[in-house]
C-alpha cells in the first residue's frame, strides 16, 4: 500500500485544515488535486514560517465563523419554517422539497444556512411537518420544523353517512336478509293463527 503524502497546505480547505497546516493525505488526492491545483507543496521549514501570518489570519477568521455559528444555533432553537407547494388532493407535492428549498427559506427568514448544513436524509414528497437537522461542522447542531403545505385548500373525502343498527330496517338490509326477515315475520304470524284456532276450537269443546 502506498504511503499517505505529507504536504503543506497554501489555502484553508475545508475539512482538510487551515493554510499553513501539515497534513497526511492519499497519493492520489495529492497528485490528482492538490498539487495540480496548486493548494500544497512539500513542507520545508522556511515555508512553514513564510505561512505563519497567513495561518493567524486564518485562525482568526475560523474562531469568528465558529462564534457566528454558535449565534445563529442559539436563534434557530425552536424556530419552524414554512413552504408552500403545489400538490394533489392527497397532498402529494407535485415537486420534492430538497435541502436547497429549505436553506433558501431560512435565508429568506434570516437565517444564513448554507445547502451543506441541511441534514435531509429523502426529500419532502407530500404535505407535512418534518422535523429536520442543522449541523456546523461535528458539534454545532439543532434542530428546525419544517412545515410544508399546500396552496390551496385541500378537501378531503369522508365516508357518507350510514344509519345505525336501530335506524336500520328490512328497507335497508340486503335482498337476502329481507327475504328471511319476512320468513321469520310469516313463521310468527302463523304460530299465533294455530294457537288462536286452537283455543276457539277448546272453547266450543267445552260449550257442548
């Protein structure tokens, strides 16, 4: 395996480190990148320190991006912010909100959140409320509400109203079920026939 590349940085590459930092990289990162684009070069100890002044100014400026940062995670605590799409009667957006959308309305609501530091794992495809991840860097994080809702009023379907159990008739049951309501009804008229027939035929019994 090839051994890593020790070079000396000429500019601030984020992720990487600041100009004047010594640092280990790949060989290809280095001959493929680096070095053509001319961001590093072998360290020597005179270059080093022709790097000093450049690398304090740029410490300084990562402390006031840092203290920057920490500013606006402490405004962002609890915000939400609210876009409004295009979508069809089930709310399924006609366009995905991306981490694009999303940092160009905090932008618009004063927030200045670059695309980067959106944490959106799968676009927003529908109408919600989406509970979505700011990160600076590995320890500047909150957490922003992202409301997305449509243009227009959306009217959603209800089931129609149905009669209840007591309301309920033989109108309303099936033709099957109806058949056998009148059954039963013509089964119970007929036992009170016999049984009225009977007592009036005990009755003339009895008379004679």
């Amino acid at each position: 395996m090839a051994r890593n590349y020790e070079l000396l940085l000429l500019e601030t590459i984020e992720n990487l480190g600041l100009v004047g930092d010594v640092v280990k990289v790949r060989p290809g990162f280095a001959r493929n990148y680096l070095l053509p684009n001319g961001m590093a070069e072998t360290p020597t100890a005179e270059k080093i320190e022709a790097l000093k002044e450049a690398r304090a100014i740029a410490e300084a400026q990562v402390a006031k991006q840092r203290a920057d940062r920490e500013a606006l995670i402490a405004r962002m605590s609890g915000i939400s912010v609210t876009l409004v799409r295009a979508c069809n009667d089930q709310g399924i957006l006609y366009g995905a909100v991306t981490q694009r959308d999303i940092s160009d309305q905090l932008i618009s609501d004063g927030y200045g959140v670059d695309m980067r530091a959106v944490r959106l794992n799968n676009p927003i495809r529908r109408v919600s409320s989406e509970t979505v991840t700011i990160q600076f860097g590995r320890d500047l994080i909150t957490e922003v509400t992202v409301m997305v809702k449509p243009d227009r009023i959306i009217e959603l379907e209800t089931p129609a109203n149905t009669p209840s159990s007591k309301e309920s008739s033989s109108d309303d049951l099936p033709s099957d079920a109806a058949d056998d309501a009148a059954s039963d009804e013509a089964k119970t008229e007929g036992k009170s026939a016999r049984k009225s027939g009977g007592k009036r035929r005990d009755k003339a019994a009895a008379a004679e």
